[in-house]
C-alpha cells in the first residue's frame, strides 16, 4: 500500500546490445549531460505548465487562490531559466546543480499544489517516499504504478533500466527509468491526485494514519488505479499527432535511443503546453 515496486515479470533479455553500448558510453560524454538537462527542463516545464492549468482554473470561482498560483508559477519560471546556463561535458560534475535547481523549483510548485489541497487533508508539501499525509501517500502509489509503466517502455527500447544521468547509479535503483518518469509525474499522478481530491472522490476517511505513516485503503486504491490506468490510455494531441500517454512514453524512450544511437541529433524532453 505504499506504492513500492516489489516485482516485474518480463520477457528475456533483449538481443540488441548496440543501444545499451552507446548508453554507457554516453554518461562520460555530452550527450549524458544533454540527458540529464532535458529531464530536468521537461519536468520544470510540466510543472510550470501545470500550475497555469491550476490557476486558469479557479480565476473566476476563486480569485485569490488564482492570484497566489500565478505568483508562486512566475517565482518558478525562474529557476528554469538556470538550467541552460549549466554547462559540462560530464554528467556527474553537473548532476549536483541540476537536482538544486529541480529541488528549489519543486519546493515552490509543492507550496503552490498545497494550496490547492483542502486543511483536512494537512499536506504541506512534498515527503518523499515515508508519506505521513493521504496526499503523499497517494503520489508514493501513483508514482509506483507510473514506474512500472516506464519500466515497459525504457525496455522495448532496447535500454538498460539502471543506466541513468540525471540520477545517480544506486544498488537497486532503475536511474533511467527514475529518469523518464520526471517528464510524466505532474500531467498523469500529480494532477489526476488533485482532481481526485478536490471532486471529493476520495476523502481523509479513506486513509489509514499511523505514527508510523499513512497508508491507503483498499477504497482509495481502487480509485486511484482506475484513475492513472484510464487515463494512460486517453489520447492526446502532440502536434498533428493523436497518441495515448502510455504510447508517448514508448516514444520518448525511443527518442532516447535514437538519440543515443546517433540517429536524430538532440533529445527533446516532453512537456505539456497549458
């Protein structure tokens, strides 16, 4: 009930090994760090974009509440502005500014959300994996069912999971697929989360609070799988291009390889326009 991945079943290993070289190679070239800036600019990005959506929201219903959205977003745009000033041509000197600038452009998007949140709820904001409200508990859960959906696709893309950039290797951490998922936490677990919320279709009730932490109930489960699996099948417009969320993972996994592989020349990291 804490959204763990504690297991996977998959098919054999995949038999092309040419992507997975050039993906070791890459994190002591400029195309780690290329990576890892991507990653980081989409998910400011989706979270940018998704506070917009908040406050658009609520402008004529709730006025102030829009108001503070707007100014807490135009606070966060400026720390997307400082990814590009970060230059190198190894990933690891600069992963420690990339999570600063993620970290200080989180707090202040985490504070806006919290806005957001009904009192009886009390989220003050992000915990990380020991969820001690309803709120976190639900992302913990949300974000586990995200990963596995990313797994899949960071797979079929010839890709070595535990391979990442921006997060560091770790004994039991798939840092690739930690990698992609900051691109689709906030359009698919963090908004569905709010939505759910703030409809009333799941309440304080419906959680188990300990000392220890919170955990959902079989009720709040249900819900929210049913949430995240629809909508990873509803379709949305990229473009000219109309492509359900788990097919637009695919593809940015592919986009990963092929940009590993030299076939295209830049990875785009996706993000949402409000």
């Amino acid at each position: 009930s804490k959204g763990e991945v504690v297991a996977r079943v998959s098919p054999p290993e995949m038999r092309t090994v040419s992507t997975r070289r050039e993906q070791y190679y890459a994190y002591k070239d400029w195309r780690g760090v290329a990576l890892a800036k991507e990653f980081v600019l989409a998910k400011l990005k989706n979270q940018h974009a998704l506070l917009g959506t908040f406050a658009k929201a609520r402008k004529d219903n709730n006025p102030e509440l829009a108001k503070e959205i707007y100014k807490l977003r135009s606070e966060h745009e400026l720390w997307i502005n400082e990814v590009s000033k970060i230059e190198s041509s190894n990933v690891d000197s600069i992963r420690e500014s990339l999570m600063g600038i993620e970290g200080a452009a989180s707090s202040i998007y985490w504070l806006a959300v919290a806005n957001l949140i009904p009192k009886e709820f009390q989220f003050k904001g992000r915990s990380g994996r020991h969820a001690l409200d309803p709120v976190n508990a639900m992302l913990n859960y949300g974000y586990g069912i995200l990963e596995g959906e990313v797994w899949r696709a960071v797979y079929f893309a010839g890709l070595d999971p535990y391979g990442g950039f921006l997060h560091a290797d770790r004994p039991g951490k798939p840092s690739l697929v930690l990698d992609l998922m900051e691109e689709f936490r906030q359009q698919l677990i963090d908004k569905t989360i709010v939505k759910l919320i703030c409809k009333g279709s799941v309440k304080p009730s419906n959680f188990i609070v300990k000392e220890d932490g919170c955990k959902l109930s079989d009720e709040a489960r249900r819900i929210l799988v049913k949430e995240v699996l629809e909508k990873f099948e509803r379709y949305i417009v990229i473009g000219n291009e109309r492509i359900t969320w788990s097919d637009l993972i695919l593809s940015q996994a592919r986009k990963i390889g092929k940009f590993l592989r030299g076939e295209i020349s830049r990875y785009e990291g996706f993000w949402f326009r409000w």
